[in-house]
C-alpha cells in the first residue's frame, strides 16, 4: 500500500491511483473561473457608453441647430434661443420665489399622485378578485374615463375652490385610471395554472393572491406607476395654469401671458428635468422590487 497524506488507496498492476480531491488536471479549465465578458458592439443598445455618446451628440446637434438658426431660419422671438433660456434657468434657480412655487407644484403632485395610484392598485385589486361587480361597473368606468379633464377642470375650481384641493383632485384623476386598468390587466392575466398549483399546495386564498397574483402582475403595477407619474404633474400645472396664485404652472402661465417665451421655455425645460429625475428614482424602485424575475430573451430585441 502506498501513503500520501491522508488519502492512500492499494497499488496494484490493474489499479490507477486517482487524483486527490483537490488535485486538478493542469490543461483542465475551471468551469466556475470568471469569465470575461465579450466587449458589445459600438451600435449595440447595450453598449452603455456608446449609447451616452449618441445622446449628447444628439442633444448637441438639436440645440446647435437651433441656436444658429435663431432669426436665420425663424424668429427667435417666438421660439427663444438655448443659449437664452439656460441664462433664464440659472436666474429662476437663485430666485427664492422659484423653490416656493416648485415646493407648492411637488406638494401638489404628490398628494394627487398618491392617492390616485393607491385608488387605481386598490381597485383594480379588488374588481380583479370581483369579476360580477367588475362586469356591472365596466361601462360607467370607461365612461367615466373618457372624459376630457381639461373640460372638467374649470368646474373641479368650482367645487374645490382655487387652493390645494382642485390641483391635487385633477392630478389624482389622471394618475387614477391608469394604474387602475393596468392593475386591472396585470392580475387578469396572472396563469390559472400557478394559482391552481399554489391551491394543491394547500395555499389560502390570501397566499395564493400574495404569492403568485402579486408578483405577476408587479410589473404591470409599477409600469402603470411610472407612466403615470408625469400625468401627475400635467393635471397639477393644468390647474395652477388655469387658476392659482402660486406654484410652477402659475408661473408658466405669467411668463406666457407676457410673451416672455425664454422664460416660459425655461420653467418647461425645469420641468422637465424634474420629471427626467423622479422617473430614474421609479426605474431604480422597479429594478430593485423586479429583481427576482429573470431577464426575458426578448428584452434586447424589444429596446433594439
């Protein structure tokens, strides 16, 4: 018999003596060594960098064109030049009055967005799990939803007075009806045959809705929360646009109806920018609360 440290076996004519365990053949690869990641192409959509370039590029192409051809090809009274409005924007950023009007519309828009998205998931909940009541309040729901705002919002001022109420009202009503269907769809179209296997397993009713209802459909209620925010805002500066003596959409409306157009141009670009940050806080929201989900083979395809 032959020793080796601690592992030994008998030697023989007919017997090999097999490696130790953490021997390993030399010219053999290790399956679970890194491996490195083959660089994208320049015009792949996954290519990060190349995607970065071409959008400031672009961004740099459109607002070129636009500066020289401010009072060449058009009037620059009319449409501003960039150059102008981010002079305009740096002014309303040190003017104190700008945080008052932007605390006023942010206040407003979330009130508003809170509880018409809890009054959209909640429902759409609830009529997902009530199919005749679902059937019944149908028709008076999309009645209800092909309303134009625009011609409600002079007599939502009426009924709510011109403070806080009607703006918050207004952008709840838009926010409402799009989380509510989604949320509606989202568990409609949940598989029958996961709630029948959850069912097998003994799971309650609540189980099975907090299990397997739920999380299919989590990505139906959260596009329809991050599509609906900016529908939050435009009902809030409707308002404040129409009547208000405060907030971003009250502003807008002085800077336009004083033909100041870099001005207006400069409140819609901060907008803007405003929306362009809560939308990167919502994707960081859904990239964390959907990570359990595995990346769909279509998904390149479908940004391609």
């Amino acid at each position: 018999m032959t020793r080796c440290g601690t592992n030994w076996q008998p030697s023989s004519m007919a017997s090999v003596e097999a490696p130790t365990e953490g021997a390993a053949a030399p010219n053999a690869a290790d399956p679970a060594a890194p491996r490195r990641r083959a660089r994208a192409p320049w015009f792949s959509p996954d290519n990060v960098v190349s995607m970065q370039v071409s959008r400031i590029l672009f961004a740099l192409v459109v607002l070129g064109a636009w500066q020289y051809g401010a009072d060449r090809w058009f009037d620059s009274f009319f449409f501003s030049t960039p150059l102008k409005i981010f002079v305009q924007v740096g002014h309303e950023l040190i003017d104190p009055g700008f945080y008052n009007d932007l605390w006023v519309t942010g206040f407003e828009m979330g009130v508003g967005f809170a509880i018409g998205a809890g009054g959209g998931i909640a429902l759409g909940v609830l009529l997902a799990r009530w199919a005749y009541v679902a059937k019944v309040l149908d028709p008076f729901l999309l009645a209800l939803y092909s309303i134009p705002r625009v011609a409600l919002a002079p007599m939502l001022i009426v009924w709510f007075g011109i403070g806080y109420s009607s703006k918050i009202f207004l952008g709840a009503t838009l926010v409402f009806f799009i989380t509510f269907f989604n949320t509606l769809a989202g568990i409609r179209s949940v598989d029958k045959a996961l709630c029948d296997i959850a069912r097998v397993m003994q799971a309650t009713e609540w189980q099975v809705f907090m299990k397997v209802m739920l999380p299919a459909a989590s990505s139906w209620i959260l596009t329809s929360v991050k599509i609906s925010l900016p529908f939050a805002l435009v009902g809030v500066i409707l308002g404040e646009y129409l009547v208000s003596s405060q907030g971003l959409g009250f502003r807008l409306n002085t800077y336009s109806t004083n033909y100041n157009i870099t001005g207006a141009m400069a409140i819609v670009f901060l907008m803007m920018v405003l929306m362009l940050l809560l939308t990167m806080v919502t994707n960081t929201i859904e990239a964390r609360v959907l990570r359990w989900r595995p990346k769909s083979a279509a998904e390149p395809v479908a940004q391609a």
